[in-house]
C-alpha cells in the first residue's frame, strides 16, 4: 500500500504497467533490504510479447528483473566471461533468481502458480502436477507458429465454467479431465524420447495428440469460435493447431514439423493475419533467463533499447 501510494497507483488499479512499476519497486527495496543496496542503474525494459494474451510476460518481466536486481547487488555472480556472447548461473543461482520472480509474481497477480516464472527461469519444458513442478530432461526444441486472436478472456470466469461443469456433469466431465491428463503425459513420453530417437514419426503423433486435446477443450467449454477459426485455417495447410493459455480466446499455437515448407508456413500466416489475428514464428523448448553481451544482441534490440 505504502509503494500503491509513493507510486501514484490507486488501490485496485490494473493496468500492466501500473502493475510491473509496483513489482520492480517491491522488488528493488526487498533485495536491497537483504542483500545490500543495489547501484544507481538505468533499466530499460523492452518485449516483443504482449500483455495479457496468457504468454507469461509479466514473469517474463519478473525474471528478467530478478536476475538484474540480485547481479548488481552482488547476490549472483556475473556469469559471462571475456569473449562469450552468453552465459547462464548456476542450478543454485536460478533457484534464486526463481524466488524472486515468484515475489514480483505475486504482487503482479496475488496468487499465481509459480509455472511461468519456473519456465521462464529455467527453460526448456516442465511438468505441473497438483502444485508440484518438475523439470523435464532432454525435450527437443520445437517450432511453432504463435497466433494471438485478439479476443480478450478473463481466466478467473474461465475457470469458474469449467468448475461448474465439472460438479454439474461430475460423470461426464471427469473422464474428459482424466483424458487430458493421459495425453499430457504421453506427450511427455514422446518429447523425452525425441532427443535420443529424432524419427519424422514422433510429429505425426504429436500432431494427434494436438488435436485430441483441442477437441477436449471445448468440451470443457474453453474454447471460442476465433479459436476454431484459427484450427481451420492452419489445418487447410495440413497443419495443427491448439489453444494456449486459458482458452476463450487469446492464443493458440500451431506445430511446424522439420519438413514444412517455408511456402506452406507464410501461406498460414498470411490467412492468419487476414482474419485479423497477430501471428509470430517462433520455438519453445528454448533456454531459459540468459545473460547476454552487448555484441550479441540484434540490431533491432539493440535499436529498442537505445530509443528507450
């Protein structure tokens, strides 16, 4: 409340970025109080991913943030060594920085779960199971389109429907859940087995398992007709689709196996776009908070950053 008030931020106020400027204030004052002050720096904050679209940007931020806040105080060390472009700490100095970022979660959303700031922290793929995280070993690297359908959902009223449904239709709608399960972890036993047997014959599978899952998405009534949109589109290029996040709405990501052509890709972003949606090319299954020297950053983020 003290921080709500020196910032200018009224009670209640939701807006991304009255949001990340209490989280960076809380977390600058609480790591400074344990770790000794943290240096007069300038922080510039630059994402090419949108808020509010359910792709974990705030623990994004929060991570990000963490690992600056706790390097400059010298609670972590600095891992990049003469000449390298990047570097990442140690398991110990991740549990830190994932700490922290859980902190800035939690005044950014109140109680979240600890996934996306674990993901963004660590990387690669995790297992969530009844609050529990588990890192998975040896995922491969997967390209994906990333579609944002610009419809606004709010996941509060989501998933008070799914519960209704749940307790309404309790015979009906627990083996549905029961399916879900089962397929995430078959899933897992396909991406785990994909580093040490790379064959064509895993996407085929995993393209099922896409469209199986969708399909039991909606049944639990998560799904929207932007989102059927975006499943019929990318399918008439014989690609597969599913939503992500909390469903009504938001994103959906689409599965580009190793043999796509590049035509086929742009054609469906083309036809993505045209029905109004925002569409990126990009991998999941990558690094997770990283340390980068100036030299190895884009020019476009290198631009973003100096206009700042």
């Amino acid at each position: 409340d003290a921080l709500r008030e020196f910032a200018g931020i009224a009670a209640g106020a939701s807006a991304p970025e009255s949001l990340a400027t209490l989280a960076f204030l809380y977390m600058c004052l609480a790591i400074s109080a344990k770790y000794g002050d943290v240096p007069s720096v300038d922080i510039v904050v630059w994402s090419e991913l949108p808020t509010g679209a359910g792709l974990g940007s705030s623990a994004a931020y929060a991570v990000c943030l963490a690992a600056a806040l706790l390097m400059v105080c010298g609670a972590i060390s600095c891992p990049l060594q003469e000449g390298e472009s990047t570097a990442r700490w140690t398991e110990e100095e991740l549990t830190l920085i994932n700490s922290w970022a859980f902190r800035g979660e939690r005044v950014i959303h109140g109680n979240p779960s600890g996934v996306d700031n674990a993901v963004g922290t660590w990387g690669g793929a995790l297992r969530y199971q009844a609050g529990k995280i588990t890192p998975l070993k040896r995922v491969p690297t997967l390209r994906i389109l990333l579609t944002n359908t610009k419809v606004p959902r709010s996941t509060k009223v989501l998933v008070a429907g799914v519960k209704e449904k749940i307790l309404k239709f309790p015979a009906i709608m627990n083996p549905v859940l029961d399916s879900i399960d089962a397929i995430s972890q078959e899933c897992q036993s396909v991406l785990e087995a994909m580093p040490a047997n790379p064959s064509p014959e895993h996407y085929p599978v995993l393209e099922e398992f896409f469209d199986i899952n969708q399909h039991h998405l909606n049944v639990l009534g998560v799904g929207h007709p932007s989102l059927d949109r975006l499943c019929q589109v990318t399918a008439s290029h014989s690609l597969h689709s599913k939503l992500t996040g909390a469903g009504g709405g938001g994103c959906g990501i689409t599965l580009l196996p190793p043999d796509t052509s590049p035509l086929a890709v742009e054609a469906a972003k083309q036809d993505l776009c045209a029905c109004g949606f925002e569409c990126w090319e990009t991998k999941i299954g990558a690094p997770g908070v990283t340390l980068h020297s100036c030299s190895s950053l884009s020019a476009q983020v290198l631009h973003a950053l100096t206009q700042s």
